[in-house]
C-alpha cells in the first residue's frame, strides 16, 4: 500500500499503521477470550466500547471514525465492501461525521478492523467517557468564507486526545467540533468545546464556547474566549479538560457533562478555573508552534485547481431545460473560494429511504464519482449528508446525472426533505419509538420538487429517546419518540436553530401518537404557508408569530 493516500486528509505515516495493527491484534485476542467463556459481558463490554464495538438490539454495531468527516475513495471502497460482506448491504452516517454498520458478529469485528486499517482507518474513541471524533466544518478548505482550513487544527486535536492519558477515562463523553469559518456550520454552541474562527487586528483568532450539549438538559454553549490565538489553542482546550475532569461528577451519569458542572460553577467561575490551569502551563510543552502547525499541514494532500471556466452559460441552459437540476443547484451546490469549482452537497435522504443510509453499491458508485469529479475527496457532515468539496463547475450537470441514477440527486439539502434522524427503537436498545418509519412518511409526505421550493429552508430533526442522537432539540421542528404504556408517541418542539442564534426547541404541546405526526406536521407546514410574509422563512414566520397558531394547527383534530 502507498504510504501516501488521495486528496483530503492527513496522510498516515508507518508509526500510525503500526499502532492500528497492534490495537486489532489486541482487541482479536480479547475477542477471543469472550468467545471461549474466559471473559464475562461485564468484562468484555469496556473492552468492546473502547474499539467501537456496541451491542445493539439484535447485533453488534461498529461504529468507524471519520476524523473531521474527511474521507478518500479508497475508503469509501472499503466500506462498500464491509457493507456488503459483514452487514446488510448499508452504512449509516452519523451526526457526529461517522458510519455506522449495524448487522456485525463479534467474530468477525476484529477482521473489519484490520481491513479498516489497511486503509487508515479504525473505530478508536467512538464511544466511552473519552475525547470522541472531532467534527469540522463540512466544506473545510473550499469554503468561500474560511480564514483558514480548521482540518490541519482537528487533526491536531485528533493526535492530542487519541489515547490521551488523563483523558482517557472523563466524567462523561466530550465533544468537539471547529470550524475556520466566521459562519457556524458546525453547531459549536451545542459542543462541550465549541470553536469559531474571527479575524481581528492581529488576524484569526478562535472564539471559544464551552458547555453546549443535548440529551436530557440541551444547553447552548458560553462563550469562553473570544480572541485566542493559535499559539494557545491546544493549551486552551487541554485546560477545559482538566477543570471538567478534577470536578464533574462520576456519581451520576445524568449530572456528568460538562454543561451541569458549568452551570453549578457558572461562566465566570469556570473562566477563572481554566484561565488558573492555562497560567500553570509550561509553553515549551503546550505552545501550538507554527512549526508544528505546519508540519501536520504538509502531511495533507491539496488539489491543484486548474479549472478557469466558470461554465455560466452551460448550468444556466441546463437549468432552464430541468426543474429538477435548477432546485438542486439551488439547494445542494455552495460557492467554492475558486468560481470555477463548486462545493456539493449529496443528499443521502432520498423520498422514503432512511436518512443517512448507503448502499454497498452507493458507497461504491460515490468512490468512483469522487475519483472521477472531486479528486478522490468525500466529506461526511454532521447533517448526514456527503459532500464533495472540489467540483468543477462544468461537470455540476453531469455529476447531478450520475447521482440521480443511483438515487442520490435529491435537492432536499436545507429543505423539508433534508430530515436528521438516529436509528431509533429498529436498532437502538435505549429508544423508545422509531425515528425510521415517521422520517420516511414525512418524506414521502413533502416529496413534491415544487412544494419543497414554496416551503423553503426549515429543518425536522428526530430522535427515538431523550438521548437526543438526531439532534431534535435544534430542529427547527423536532420530534421525539417517548414511549406512554408501551405505545409509541412523539413530543413535537418547534424554533430549534444550531448556528450563530442556537436555540433550544420548544416544546408545543402534549405528545402526539406515531401514526397522528405526519399529518400534524403537514398542518403546521400548510399553516405556515398561510401566515408566512412575502419569502419569510419558516423561523422568522415563526418568531414573528409565536407558536400558537401553530400549536393550534397541530392539534386541530386531537
């Protein structure tokens, strides 16, 4: 194998290889003894989690990282050939830029390890009390607006926290997303680290939120610092760690988070808490030097963008002749830095399909388009959707093309279509009512190319329990599945926003039965289109308003 891989991410040296094949070997024989009875379930169960190994409903579930979201062709191959030989047929994107295989025996897990690791890739830190995958901006080094590429700084992160010693085993999971963009594309305010970049006099520097989260309390992020320079970034970061990890509370698993303790020390507390660590911090062992930044950034690999025809005319016939191709490239395609590149967004939530699912023959036909298009580069967002992030305008028709013969051209990006949901009760053993069926009726429901256009931007997210795996609590309609004498219902909450005005969803009213939501939806929605001002978004109708005339709606006919 080349000690170099394709366009998008860092590039594995031998040390890194090394290490994934002595964690499999491990992690086989630990295995091994479970199987022969040598290790009990209680034993086992830390061991499994620290590979990415859950035991789900009616399986095993591996859960693979994707650091920062950024993956190459070869490894999309790679997990159409699990998907194929090992699950289903499927991989599941998750909110947390990862996928998911959720048929896996725990005989052969350590085998799709080590084929994982041929390819630079493993399952470590996706799960337990320790520094989960570090999410990014989705359009990371091609976005119009970036100040820098917040890739070079997660990879950073990532070899910071892997197997990090005092970190290994915190109070509760920790979560950190970054983006090198002044827009939040990443939901920072709802991380329990949260960071944005800003230009100032003395050039970028990062705003730093801590505290944010979902679940059982959801709470928007406090600012920590707003001018931190790259110098101290790690540093920064690696103090937060520390204050959280000296007080949070291992007694209660409900109270664990970093969001409780903050809100028992409070933003100026915890401010002084960290600020104290950050002075006791010899500059010699933490300083993110310049030299360290760059040499981590030599290790990616960057397209050489020679494309000068922005191909106006060309998109412009095209999406005169296709309604179709004219709403995605309203709703999927992104400015690029270069005009003559495009960022696309694909849909992996085609009408009535299950939102986040690939096929073993999608995930294939994706490596070779990535190939073909986007120089071998594949994005995963925290929106369960993928991204190629250099395309060059001219094949923007083309692309759409292909997509559609493997049902993925879908304009539903940003739209009704666009629906997050976990896995739900069809997987999950801590669910309480399935996400699966309601998203695939709501998107049948809002199929239409025309009404999704009249409808506009709005987003519905859903999750099967208060865990709150598909993010319902900043859906701008959320729904959540909780289970009333064995029967399945769902609490609506409306307003959620993750961007730079994150807001929590409120809840509307009492929960509606499973088969009552679509239409309790579509009421709000027709609603909505009734009281909406000239082009008004759904959130703006929304907070003009206010929720009754929708609540109203809702329960017109309960």
């Amino acid at each position: 194998m080349s000690s170099k891989s394709p366009i998008g991410h860092y590039q594995y040296e031998e040390i890194d290889r090394e290490f994934l094949k002595a964690r499999v070997d491990e992690f086989a024989e630990q295995v091994e003894r479970r199987l022969s009875g040598n290790l009990t379930e209680d034993e086992f169960k830390p061991l499994r989690l620290m590979n990415g190994l859950y035991l789900q409903l009616h399986a095993y579930m591996l859960r693979v990282a994707i650091p920062y979201g950024v993956l190459d062709s070869r490894q999309m191959r790679q997990f159409a050939h699990i998907a194929k030989h090992y699950d289903r047929g499927y991989g599941h994107l998750t909110t947390r830029q990862n996928i998911q295989f959720n048929w896996i025996s725990l005989e052969q897990a350590p085998e799709i390890l080590r084929q994982l690791a041929q390819v630079d890739m493993h399952a470590i830190q996706t799960s337990g009390n320790c520094i989960r995958n570090v999410t990014s901006d989705h359009f990371a080094g091609a976005a119009h607006d970036e100040l820098f590429d917040p890739r070079v700084h997660a990879e950073i992160l990532r070899q910071w926290s892997t197997l990090h010693p005092e970190f290994s085993f915190l109070p509760r999971k920790f979560k950190i997303a970054i983006t090198g963009s002044v827009e939040d594309r990443v939901a920072a305010r709802f991380h329990d680290i949260g960071i944005l970049a800003r230009q100032s006099e003395k050039g970028p520097v990062f705003r730093i939120f801590v505290g944010g989260g979902l679940g059982r309390t959801p709470l928007v992020g406090k600012e920590l610092f707003d001018d931190v320079a790259e110098w101290d970034l790690l540093k920064t970061v690696e103090a937060v760690l520390r204050v959280y990890n000296a007080h949070g509370r291992r007694d209660n698993i409900y109270k664990a988070r970093l969001k409780i303790l903050l809100q028992h020390l409070g933003i100026e507390e915890f401010r002084r808490q960290v600020a104290e660590e950050i002075r006791t911090m010899d500059d010699r062992h933490y300083a993110l030097r310049p030299e360290i930044v760059e040499k981590i950034k030599a290790r990616f690999a960057v397209p050489t963008l020679t494309e000068t025809d922005t191909a106006e005319a060309e998109i412009s016939a095209h999406r005169q002749r296709d309604e179709g191709f004219d709403l995605w490239m309203a709703s999927n395609v992104t400015r690029h830095k270069n005009d003559a590149y495009a960022v696309v967004t694909i849909s992996v939530k085609s009408p009535g399909e299950i939102p986040g699912d690939l096929t073993s023959d999608q995930m294939a036909r994706i490596a070779a388009l990535a190939d073909e298009m986007s120089f071998g580069e594949i994005r995963v967002s925290h929106l369960q959707n993928l991204v190629f992030g250099h395309v060059a305008r001219k094949n923007l028709f083309r692309l759409w093309s292909a997509l559609q013969e493997i049902d993925l051209g879908s304009a539903a990006n940003n739209l009704i279509g666009d629906i997050i949901a976990c896995p739900g009760l069809d997987y999950c053993a801590l669910a309480n009512a399935r996400s699966i069926p309601i998203a695939q009726k709501l998107s049948q429901r809002f199929a239409s190319f025309a009404l999704q256009k009249a409808i506009g931007p709005i987003s519905i997210n859903i999750s099967g329990c208060i865990n709150a795996c598909g993010h319902h609590h900043v859906g701008n309609i959320g729904l959540l599945g909780v289970d009333k004498r064995g029967e399945e219902f769902f609490q609506i909450t409306l307003g959620g926003r993750a961007g730079e005005d994150g807001k929590v969803g409120s809840i509307l009213g009492a929960a509606l039965k499973e088969d009552e939501m679509v239409d309790a939806i579509a009421r709000i929605i027709d609603r909505f289109l009734e009281l909406r001002a000239q082009d008004e978004s759904f959130l703006a109708t929304l907070d003009r308003l206010g929720e009754l005339p929708f609540k109203e709606a809702a329960y017109e006919t309960v």
